[in-house]
C-alpha cells in the first residue's frame, strides 16, 4: 500500500475535489468538484499548491487519518473548522499549515459555522485526471479514489511523501461563513413559468435546508411555490445554483453534482458569489433569497473574486520565535509530547 | 424563428429557439452551436445543446451577458439546410427475455404483440437530440407513434446499464446503473460512456441512431468483445 494518509475513518461523505471537469457537460457529464471554492482555493495556497490541487472535501462530519508518510504539511479550509491531533490536546485551527509526521493521527473536526471544509496536502494527492479534474463525481463512478467517497482502510496516496520543515502559512483573516446573509438570485430561466405570488414568497419568505441534502443538491422546505401552467417542462440544460421546482412546489438548489440536463422549471438561479456560503450550510438551516440584476451579480462575482485574490495574498509565513507550531519538527526533536496552542 | 435570451444566473446564457420538441428546432440549437463553437467568443467556458434551446455557461470575470448576447445574435444565418453527414449509429440490442423485462407490459399497454414492439422500435432511423441525465444518456426521436406511452408510474431503483427505454416520444439507454421511470424494452452490450475513450460518450447530439434486433448469444459475443477493449463495430460503424 502506497503511503500517505491512511483513512481510520472516512468522515460522513469525503471527496476529492478540484475546481471541477469542464467541458463535458455537452455529453452529460456534470462539472462536480468543490462545493466551496474559495475554501478549496485558500486551503491549497497554505500548503504552497496551486490552488486548482486536488484535495479532500469533507461534508458533515469529518475523517480521522493516519499519516504513513514520513512527513507531509497539511491544511485545513473552512469556518470553525480545526486538526485534532491524537496526541495532543489543542487543535490546529483551520487557515493554518502543519507539518506532520509517519504514526501521527489526526481528525478534521468541522465547526459550527460550515458544513464543509478542505483538506489540502502540500504536492497534492495522487490520483487520476479523469477528463481533466481529479474531482469525484460518485454517480458515474470518475475520478478520485476509486470513484467514491473515502472508506475506512483506504490509503490516500500523495504526489510528495516527504514534506520539507519551513515556516508554516496561516491566512490572518479568514473569510466569514455567511451563515445569516442573505443568498442572492438573478430570476430566470423559466420564472415566467411561476405566479405572482409564487415569485414574491421566493424574495420574502424564509426557506429551511431539509435533511435531503447533498452533492447534486439541497431540499428546501417553505412555502409552496406554485407553477402558473404545468410543471413539466421541455427538459432543458442547467446551471449549478439553478432553483428547480418540481410538481411539489418545494424547491431544489441544484449544487456540484447536479444532473447537466432537466425538466423541471426554474424559477431562479444563485448567483455564482453566493454558492460557496449555500454549501456551507448544513440541514435545518433558515435560507432567505434576495433578487439581483444578471449586472449586479456580475459585478459580485468580481468583487468576490478579488476579496479571495486578497486573501490568497494575504497568506503570511507563521514567525519562527515564539509562535513556532511547527509540530513535526517538534516531535522529530521530542522537545514536546503533549499539547501545543496555536493561538496567534 | 422566435429567439429568447434567458438569464442562467450570472454564469450562463440560455439561448431558446422554439416550444416543441421536433427534428427542425433540434438542427437549429446544433447550428448555433457549432457556429458558436468556431466562433469561440472570449469567456465562454462551455455550451450545452438541448431539445430547443443552447446554454452558455461563461465566466462572469472573462465577459459579461450583454457582450455574449451581442456576439451571438451575430451568429444566426438563414441557412436551414441540414448539417452534411451526420453520423450513422448501428445499434445492437437484444430484446428477449432478461434483456427485455418491460417489452410485455408495453406491448400490452399498446395492444401490440412484443414482436411489432421490437419491430415498430427496430424500423426507424432516430435523431440524437441531447446528451444529458447521465454521462452519455442519448435522448432519441422520434418514437414511432404506436409505441409512445407515459412514463412508469412507478419507477425502478435501478435500471441496469446498457438498458434500451421508451417513454412519451422518445428513446433512451441507460449508460450507468441508475434510478429510472422509462419501460426497458431492450439492452445493448455496447458501452455508452468510458471515461478513456476520446470523446468519453459514444454518441453525440446531431447522430442518426438505427436499433437492430441480435439475439441472446450474439449479445454475449459482442460484450465479451467490448470488455476486451475491442471496437465492437469491426471499423464498419459509423458510417456517413
């Protein structure tokens, strides 16, 4: 068995994940990789990877690994979310490197802010490009390891199994989760399939994430919203964000995994700045929408774009006196066997 | 024809260029589309053509909607001729017994005997509308008239892959193990989808699709073949 990271176990649902396959949704092939973006993003500078890296996405609960490696530098994206290690009592928060040794088990332990989070290793993991992304579309069985989610026993296998001691990175200000802001919409396509009434309560009323949720996409529980005519449409090509609402009035947000065609209307579509803080909440969550011009959400997308340009250069080198948590090189040196803060 | 621009959030484009689900609409969204792929405007990631309609999906950081609307309006012609040779699909299918397990419901259901069934569904050439539901799931018209019936009331869990399915006007097969509602009337050994192949969906929209009846060992033979990595059509498919 290759060495890497070797899965205790696996977490509720993790994935590897990149920004996803492009270019095959012509033949059906959904784009899938990371819900969060910009977490995936944050998480694979900090370990100095290119950002595009494959990487664990972790939904729901999280993984508990051993590393079997002789050193790798790991990093954990995702608000509240934080690497606890077995060994000590204090966790490694996320937005923070660690460098960790051959024997060390750790858990990715999610807050309470973020239903998902990252977990990048520095060189990447070393698996497959399937059509060009290493993303995990479980469905059709592409890409990461063996097409599926991680199991118990799995060895994570990594494309550097000896990471070299340097400074850690921390971002100094992680991005907010957004769990009480407000998700944005642009109407459309079919929204003049849809009353009055039915565009108004999507605007005002308040929706609750029921507990069908996953990867392809998040059951919303409200007001019923009513279609004007029938609800079965000619199926038609569909974008991730895309609100479809079925015979039941009860709408669906449409996420990563998202069948590339469908038949239901759609009476909205979430605004590509806005995905990453929808998959960030988890079942029983409130959800609100509020309406946007297509231009005002182009406009989002690029200032989204450049807070997260920032943030990627933002990335500082943790100080070496003082605030040193380099933990490998403090286990390799036993110069401590037990708790270590990382309270900058 | 009538052309509506659809917003698709802030990252895609709907194009839509008729109501109805017919073979004229269908040539005109896979001539936009290919026009659009030569064209190649700035920004644009990729395009997903269905029954009536093109999406676009661009990114908002390379070029916005109102510059994408304009360089495709620029795109429409007045050709209507029909696109020059599309490919020709010969596709196997076994419609006995295992393979086979709606055929007698839908016969029924038609007033037909399960021989006419595999006939009327074996005697036409089908058009590849779209590509979708699954990685390389072809939606095929038409259906002949005396075959279209509504979907299952009840549909299966799980639908074993290579299955041939009619529903309403239309026929379909199933590349992966899935959920589905249609009637299997048939299964193919070919493989629709591989991810090592180039391009990964045997099929495109655009393609002519012609179903013909094998039998149980001629089924067998050609599946030993395809999972062998072996071209099941012996360089004779497809053909101009």
């Amino acid at each position: 068995m290759k060495p890497g990271l070797s899965v205790i176990s696996p977490g509720l649902h993790t994935t590897v994940q990149d920004l996803g396959r492009l270019g095959y949704q012509a033949l059906g092939v959904p784009v899938s990789g990371a819900l969060d973006t910009p977490s995936l993003r944050l998480a694979n500078a900090l370990v100095g990877n290119p950002v595009n890296t494959a990487a664990l996405e972790i939904l729901f609960t999280g993984p508990r690994f051993e590393v079997t490696a002789p050193a790798v530098r790991v990093a954990v994206a995702g608000a509240g979310a934080s690497l606890v290690l077995a060994r000590a009592g204090q966790p490694v928060p996320a937005w923070l490197s660690v460098r960790l040794v051959c024997g060390e088990v750790f858990e990715v332990r999610l807050g309470r802010e973020a239903v998902c989070a990252y977990l990048a290793v520095e060189g990447g993991l070393d698996v497959p490009q399937v059509l060009g992304s290493a993303s995990t579309y479980v469905r059709a069985g592409l890409g990461g390891l063996y097409g599926r989610a991680l199991r118990a026993g799995d060895a994570v296998p990594l494309v550097i199994e000896r990471a070299p001691e340097r400074r850690e990175r921390r971002l100094p200000s992680p991005p907010p989760a957004g769990a009480r802001q407000p998700i944005r919409i642009v109407f459309g396509p079919q929204h003049d399939g849809f009353a009055e009434p039915a565009l108004r309560a999507l605007v005002t009323a308040e929706f609750r994430i029921s507990a069908n949720a996953d990867r392809m996409g998040m059951r919303l529980e409200g007001p019923r919203l009513q279609h004007r005519a029938g609800w079965d449409i000619v199926s038609d090509a569909i974008a991730t964000g895309a609100i479809q609402v079925p015979g039941s009035g009860q709408p669906i947000l449409l996420l990563a995994d998202h069948q590339t065609t469908g038949g239901y209307p759609k009476i909205a579509t979430v605004i590509s700045a806005d995905l990453p803080i929808v998959a960030r909440r988890r079942p029983g969550d409130a959800i609100c929408f509020a309406a946007v011009t297509v231009e005002e959400a182009e406009a989002l997308a690029r200032e989204a774009e450049h807070r997260l340009a920032a943030a990627l250069a933002s990335l500082e080198s943790v100080p070496a006196a003082g605030g040193d948590i380099d933990l490998a090189s403090l286990y390799d040196r036993n110069l401590i066997s037990g708790v270590v803060a990382a309270d900058h | 024809m009538k052309v509506r621009f659809l917003s698709v959030g802030d990252t895609g484009l709907a194009v839509e260029l008729g109501d109805a689900v017919d073979r004229e609409t269908s040539r005109a969204v896979l001539r936009l589309d290919r026009a659009l792929r030569a064209a190649r405007p700035v920004g644009v990631v990729e395009t997903v053509p269905t029954f009536r309609s093109l999406l676009v999906h661009y990114d908002p950081l390379a070029t916005s909607r109102g510059e994408l609307e304009t360089a495709i309006a620029g795109l429409f012609t007045d050709d209507r001729s029909p696109p020059p040779n599309p490919r020709l699909w010969r596709i196997p299918v076994c419609y006995e017994g295992e393979f086979a397990p709606d055929l007698d419901a839908v016969a029924r259901l038609t007033g037909l005997a399960p021989g006419e069934v595999v006939a009327a569904h074996s005697g036409v050439c089908y058009h590849v509308y779209m590509l979708g539901f699954l990685p390389g799931f072809p939606y095929l018209g038409d259906l002949p008239q005396a075959l279209a019936l509504p979907r299952r009331a009840d549909p299966r869990l799980r639908v074993p892959a290579g299955s041939v399915a009619i529903a309403t006007t239309l026929s379909a097969i199933y590349p992966f193990e899935s959920p589905g509602g249609w009637h299997l009337i048939g299964t193919t050994p070919l493989r629709l989808f591989d991810p090592a192949r180039n391009p990964p969906a045997l099929l495109a929209a655009g393609d002519a699709v012609i179903f013909e009846p094998i039998d149980a060992s001629a089924f067998a033979a050609i599946r030993t073949r395809v999972a062998a990595g072996a071209d099941p059509f012996g360089g004779g498919n497809p053909s101009p």
